[in-house]
C-alpha cells in the first residue's frame, strides 16, 4: 500500500492530487516525502530541505486553510463563531510580500508562491464574509442606540451586508427587542425612546427640606402638588406653578431640585425645557417669531416625552403675546382634543413680582410676634394676588393665565435671615468639598446687605453669589 503524509484533522487528500480539501477550501499539500535507501537499516522517509521562505509560506498556509475550514464548519451554526473568527484574524500573518518578505518567499519555488496566493485568495473571500456580519452587526446596534435615544440617532448610511449563513435579520430583530425590553425594565420610556423618568418623590423630600432653607410654605406646596399631579391616572391638564419672590430667595434651586429628582438627567434631560425671557425673547419686534419656537418647542418635547418640564425664568418679563400662547397649553383638555402621548406636562413659572409685598407682610407677621414657621398661606396668598394683577411694570397680572385661574398654585418664597444665609454658606463650602469653621460662615454671612434699613433682618440678595465670596477664605 503505498505511504501517504498525514494532512490533518478534519481533511482529506485524493491519491495522486497535490491539493487537501479542507471543507469546501483547497489548500496545498505538503510535498510527499521521497524514500531514500539507508545503510544501517530500513529505509527511511526525509523531506527534500526548503528554504525559509518557503516555510513561512507553507506555515501560512496551513493557518489560513485553518480559519477558512473552521469557518465552514462553524459559520452556519451560530452567530457566536464570528468572535472566534475574528481572534484568529489577529493571530494571521500577512501573506507572503506584505511584509517584505516576498523575495525570499519566490526564491526557492514559484509554484509554492502560486499555491499560498490561491489559499490567500480564499483567506480574502472569508474577511469580505467577516466584514458584511460586522456592518450587519453595526447596524442592529444603531437600530437599538436609536430606539433609546432618539435625539442622538442621525440618517447613518446603510451598510452593505451580503446574506450570511445563519438568520442574522431575525436574530438581530429579537434580540433589539429583548434589550429594548430589558432596558426599560428598570427605566421609564417614552414611545419613541428613554426618557430616564425617575419620579424619586422620597429623594425630593429629603432635598427640599435638607438643602432649601427657609422656605416651609413653598416646600409643602411644591411635595403635595407635584406628587399629586403625577400620581393621577389621567390627567385633563397641565399643572402650572408660580414663584414669587425676591432675588436669591430660591426659586430657581428649587426648580433643580425638581428637574434632578423627577428625571435622572436634570436639567439635561431632553424632557425638560429652559427659557429665559431677556435671553431666549429679548425683541419685542421679533414676538410672532418667538410664539412659533415656544409653541414647537413645547409640542416636540411633549411628542418625546410623556412626562415633560417646563421652566420660564423671568416670567414677568415675557411679552404678552407669549403668555397668551400658553393659555392652550394650561387649560383643560377635552376628550377630543385630549394629548394621548403627553398627558403629564408641569409649568414653572419664576418671577421676581410680588417679592415686595411679601417681605412686608412676613415683616408685619415677626413684629408682631408670629414664629416664621407659624406663617401660613392664607397670611400672604390674598395679598400676593393683588400685588400680581394690580402691578403695571408686568403684563403677566393681565395675562389670561392670572385672569382665568389657569395658574394651580401662585407660591410664595420668604425673604431670607442671617441665619439662612449661613447655611447656605456651609452648603457651598460642602459643595466644592472645602472645610470650613464656623467663623468663616459668620464672616460670609455679615457680608451680605440686609434690609430694612432698621431692622435689617432680611438679605437683600438672598443666598446669591454666596459661592463666590467663599473664595476669600480659601487658603
């Protein structure tokens, strides 16, 4: 029987053909080796000596006759192979030439470089087969990126991917939707993508009544209306809340703490929106410009989101013009013209307007020996609703959401003691993780201008720029 060279596992040579089939890749054999006589005893097998290159070659070869056989095997039986395919990708060498070596590699025989060129040719066909599953797989993570987020997903351009042995389309289909699943499993999502809704009514608590200072009336107002609110099961309109008071007295932290509290991302969050009256609508001769990018910014947000936050800063600054525009969007929804895909929406409205009245009327109360913690809202609501309709500086008294009651709650923010001011100090040196002694808060606190000029017993600028007049006592 004549002798044959083993050509491995998982192969097969014809008698008499110098190619190994390898799957459905042929690859070259190794040269039989010649028999040749021996004087000491039986004869013995050696192969003819090759050059360095040669072997190079024939050693690449054999590699690569062994990712294209792997492949044929592994390929049409799970997707999970493409990752073994890929690590033996980067165990390859180059073919022979790529690196320089190709001189040495036609030295010695110009069949063998013929031989690895066809092995190499097949090593080409499976990275085409690679690269298409790569882009396919590209692909479906761009579907499930654009599914969670779509104000991130751009018009990507369609990579080419030929058919591959398994059902990629129908895998990668099932999985999008299993991960889609799974990830709004622990996160409320909207219909066109994650919203990051947390709704943390516990955290809001402890962050109203730990970081808030001196604001009891507008803390309990805020918890009960906006846990209220969002725990109706259908709503029939948007909840509307207004802050007045003076400047640094809080209105617009606490706006903060709600959007961190109600959404994962704050103030980043898509579904919550800033405008600023002297910066987002400073020309009055621009206002039907400004109506049309309020209304569109309010109807995109709410088609994203089904829960939405609206804030507008310097709300008594706001044109007319606009506040009307907002009257729709404040009232209540009939059933025909109901919004299914946002019914929860909460405007906050900020205002300096009525600070005046409401530091008199906290000034009256003290003096008369009421506990600031005894004021109550029926103390200051009857006269912080005149102040707000009789006032001629603003048009928001006269704006149909003072005028029809489209407002839920007008809340009052209490001007601020010495004794506010100093916490508020120690929580700006806590927030930049500085140490502090208690002198230095004392020393913060006489800084600030007090009012009235008698009693002096009220910040004229609230908690504001506490945080830049920390830096004096920095070391």
């Amino acid at each position: 029987m004549p002798s044959r060279a083993p050509v491995g596992f998982g192969s097969r040579r014809t008698p008499g053909s110098p190619w190994v089939t390898w799957g459905r890749v042929q690859l070259p054999a190794v040269p039989r080796a010649t028999p040749i006589p021996s004087q000491s005893g039986p004869r013995k097998c050696r192969r003819p000596p090759a050059s360095p290159g040669l072997q190079r070659a024939e050693r690449a070869g054999r590699r690569r006759g062994a990712v294209a056989g792997l492949a044929m095997l592994c390929g049409r039986r799970h997707p999970f192979c493409l990752w073994l395919w890929l690590l033996l990708l980067l165990l390859l060498p180059p073919p022979p030439g790529a690196r320089g070596h190709g001189d040495h590699a036609r030295s010695r025989d110009e069949a063998a470089e013929a031989d690895s060129g066809r092995a190499w040719k097949a090593f080409q066909r499976l990275r085409e087969h690679l690269r298409a599953a790569g882009a396919l797989s590209r692909r479906y993570w761009a579907l499930f990126s654009c599914r969670l987020w779509p104000e991130a997903c751009g018009k990507d351009e369609e990579a080419p991917a030929r058919p591959l042995g398994w059902s990629l389309p129908l895998l990668g289909q099932q999985y999008l939707d299993i991960l889609t699943t799974w990830y709004c499993s622990f996160q409320d999502c909207c219909d066109s993508g994650d919203c990051r809704i947390i709704n943390n009514f516990t955290g809001l608590e402890a962050d109203l009544r730990v970081r808030l200072h001196g604001q009891h009336l507008a803390r309990e107002l805020v918890l009960a209306a906006v846990r209220g609110y969002l725990e109706l099961p259908q709503p029939d309109k948007a909840l509307a809340l207004s802050f007045h008071g003076s400047s640094g007295t809080g209105k617009n932290f606490m706006a903060r703490l709600l959007a961190e509290n109600l959404f994962r991302d704050g103030l980043r969050s898509n579904c919550v929106q800033v405008f600023i009256a002297t910066l987002h609508f400073p020309h009055p001769k621009y206002v039907d410009q400004y109506k049309e990018q309020l209304t569109g910014q309010i109807r995109k947000t709410q088609e994203r989101c089904h829960q939405t936050l609206f804030i507008l800063d310097e709300a008594e600054k706001l044109h007319p013009e606009l506040l009307e525009v907002l009257g729709p969007q404040l009232d209540r929804q009939t059933l025909e013209n109901h919004r299914a895909k946002s019914p929860r929406s909460i405007f906050l409205f900020l205002s300096n307007l009525g600070g005046s009245v409401i530091n008199e009327v906290v000034l009256d109360l003290l003096k008369g020996g009421r506990s600031r913690e005894d004021i109550r809202m029926e103390n200051l609501e009857p006269h912080l609703q005149a102040e707000i309709v009789e006032s001629t500086d603003s048009g928001f008294g006269h704006s149909r959401l003072v005028k029809e009651n489209l407002m839920d709650f007008l809340i009052p923010f209490l001007p601020l003691e010495y004794r506010h001011v100093r916490l508020c100090a120690r929580d700006a040196f806590l927030s930049q993780e500085l140490l502090y002694t208690e002198a230095a808060l004392d020393e913060i606190a006489k800084m600030m201008v007090y009012v009235p000029k008698e009693e002096q017993l009220f910040s004229s600028q609230g908690c504001k720029s506490i945080s830049q007049r920390i830096n004096y006592f920095l070391p």
